[in-house]
C-alpha cells in the first residue's frame, strides 16, 4: 500500500538511503550547516 502512495512508484533501496547518510559524513558536506535532505521519493511534497 504505501508503495502506491509514492510518487516516485517505487521504496527505496537499501543503498539509496546510505548513499543520503555517508553523503553527510563525507567532505563533499564540509560547507553545509543545517540542511535537511529528503530522502523519502517524493512523499513529502503530496
């Protein structure tokens, strides 16, 4: 059911959500404070 609800038609792989996480441990993130990054397919914005 909730596969359905979301826009992007499909759930996450497992990789896709660790890439959002090591993306934030990483030095590509060192300029950033206070971002929130949404990591949800789209859900969020219905």
């Amino acid at each position: 059911m909730y596969k359905s609800m979301v826009p992007i038609g499909r759930l996450a792989r497992a990789e896709e959500m660790a890439s959002a996480a090591l993306f934030f441990a990483s030095a590509q993130s060192s300029y950033m404070t206070g971002a929130d990054l949404m990591n949800d397919g789209g859900i969020g914005q219905v």
